[in-house]
C-alpha cells in the first residue's frame, strides 16, 4: 500500500470534537457545541430501528487539562479514567437522557439479559489530539450506523446516529485530560450496548443501558507499527454463513480466545481465520480486517454477513480507489 495512506484516512475523515459555548468560573459545567460535520457515510439515509428515541444532553463535567501518565509506554490495557456516560431504554422503546457519571461498577441482576444469554453489542473509536490541543474523532457516525444494525440482528433499541455522537461528544470531552498529546497514543472509546433487564426465559431483555467509558491507549500489537506474525487457523471458526459474524455483538470476540491463545504460545501475534464452509478462503483476523496488496491491486474479503465492516476497512478503501488503486 502506498506509505502514508492509512495516515491520510485519518486526516481526511477525522472529525473536529468542539470545546465549550461558554466558561463560567462559579460553575463547574460546560456547555458542548455539538456540530456534526458532513462526513462521506450513510448516516442520514439510514433509520433507527425498532421503536427507540433519544434524548440529547449537552453537558459534561468539567476537569483539568493534562493528567500525570507516562505517555511514552502506554499499551493497550484499561486505564480508568475520570467519568462514563450512562443512559438507558425501558419497555417503551425510549432512552432516558443520557448522564455522565463518575467511573465505576454498574450495579446488574443476575438474570440481566447479557449475563445469560449474550445479547450486548459494543463499539469501539477513538479521540486524537492535535499539535493545537484540540481534539478529534474518527468517523463516529460510521460507528452509530454499525451499532443501528448490529442492534436489529440482536432484537435490541439502540440510539440514534444523533444520540451516539453526542453521547461520544460528552464522555470524550469530560476525560479530555486523559487524551494523550499528539503522537503518543489516542483516547479509545468503548460505547456499549447492553440487554441489562432481567429474563429467566430466552426472550430480549426489557430494559438496556447504552454505556460509554474511555481509556488512553498505545499501539494495539506490541510490535507497534512494525509487522506482525499471524497464523493461520484451519480447526477453528471465527464465523459461518447465517451466524452474527456481520456484526459487532460480545459473543463473537470471546469464542476467539482459546485460539488466539494457542497462537501466541507459539509465538505469533494473532489468528488468521478461513471461511467456515470450504475451509480455505481468507476471512479476518480476530480483532481486524484484512487486505492483500499486490503492484496496484489491493484485495480483501468481500461483506458476505461472516465479516465484520470495519471502519478503517472501509476508509481504505474509499481513499485506495481515489488515489488509483485497484479494489478487489
């Protein structure tokens, strides 16, 4: 791929995340301007389903600006941060106001619909800062239209593309403290979506919360930017033909692990999965797309419903075909 491409997706599509309307020194709110910059997506064509509406909020906690890290060997581990934002849906359909809370356990039934039977989604973005301090996201609403369609194959409500951006706008803005200076990592940011009613039966759940929490992080592989070693796996499935590899719900991630930990005993870096049918054909890897790159021809597997659409996968190729690259 030609150097510096990846780098130009995220100048290219990278959204401004504003600062505040207006500073009052007696009070410890903010207020966000809460632009949504036109972005090359399908967000406005695309409907919310089922019957949830959202409720837009627009303040955040205030804190300081810099927070005591040491930026230079930051992995890719949980690092909690100051506050997370909460809201949730009940039987009507309709999420509460969203509200940014401090960091902390969320209180769960037993019987909670995502303990017992799986049903939760979760995204995952992240917040850059620039050489000016101020801050950006990377294609949000792209997140918001993948969680929309994840949630109809799950039968869960999920917010609106307009309530997901803000409700990132918030929690990104209320740990801003947390995002590390330009060239040192990115704030990633973990919106979840999550059946938290009580079921005995297997039924959807009749109550979810939609939570979002942060946390600065490095380079995803240890190896950084350099490459890394994958193995190909021919005796496990990451997905298959009518299942919910298409979208990005928690059981898909946690049926990976035990090859994923056989791989880095012997050494390599993650697992590359075939397709489930014929047992030869490149699918992805556990936790990200992939392509093959020849002269001028990049390839990559097609969206079939066993792959997920990744983000950065779709950036690629939408700047690789304006630059004269070859999609296959």
């Amino acid at each position: 791929m030609e150097p510096g491409l990846a780098s130009r997706v995220a100048r290219s599509a990278a959204q401004p995340l504003s600062g505040c309307l207006s500073r009052h020194s007696l009070s410890p709110w903010l207020k966000i301007q809460n632009h949504i910059y036109p972005m090359p997506s399908l967000c406005h064509k695309v409907p919310s389903t089922g019957k949830c509406h959202a409720s837009m909020t627009t303040s955040y906690m205030e804190t300081s600006d810099v927070t005591d890290l040491d930026w230079e060997n930051l992995g890719f581990g949980l690092i909690e941060t100051d506050f997370m934002y909460v809201a949730k849906c009940g039987t009507d359909g309709i999420f509460s106001k969203g509200e940014v809370l401090p960091f902390g356990p969320i209180a769960l039934s037993p019987s909670a619909g995502v303990l017992n039977y799986g049903q939760g989604l979760f995204e995952g973005l992240k917040a850059y800062r620039k050489t000016d301090g101020s801050i950006l996201l990377f294609r949000p609403e792209e997140n918001a239209i993948r969680m929309l369609s994840g949630a109809e194959r799950m039968c869960m409500p999920a917010p609106t593309v307009e309530q997901f951006v803000d409700a990132v706008k918030q929690t990104v803005l209320a740990n801003k403290r947390w995002v590390p200076p330009t060239g040192k990592g990115s704030l990633y940011i973990r919106p979840l979506l999550i059946g938290s009613g009580a079921v005995l039966g297997l039924a959807p759940a009749p109550e979810y919360s939609f939570i979002i929490f942060v946390s600065p992080v490095g380079n995803y592989f240890k190896e950084g930017l350099s490459p890394i070693n994958l193995i190909v796996e021919d005796k496990f499935h990451r997905a298959s033909p009518g299942g919910t590899g298409g979208v990005k719900t928690i059981g898909n991630y946690a049926s990976v692990l035990k090859a994923q930990k056989i791989a880095k005993g012997k050494g390599y870096s993650d697992v590359l999965y075939l397709d489930a049918v014929h047992d030869k054909y490149l699918e992805e890897v556990s936790s990200c797309n992939i392509f093959v790159v020849k002269d001028n021809v990049i390839s990559t597997p097609a969206i079939k419903g066993t792959i997920l659409p990744g983000i950065t996968r779709k950036s690629i190729i939408e700047v690789a075909q304006s630059k004269g690259f070859k999609m296959s």
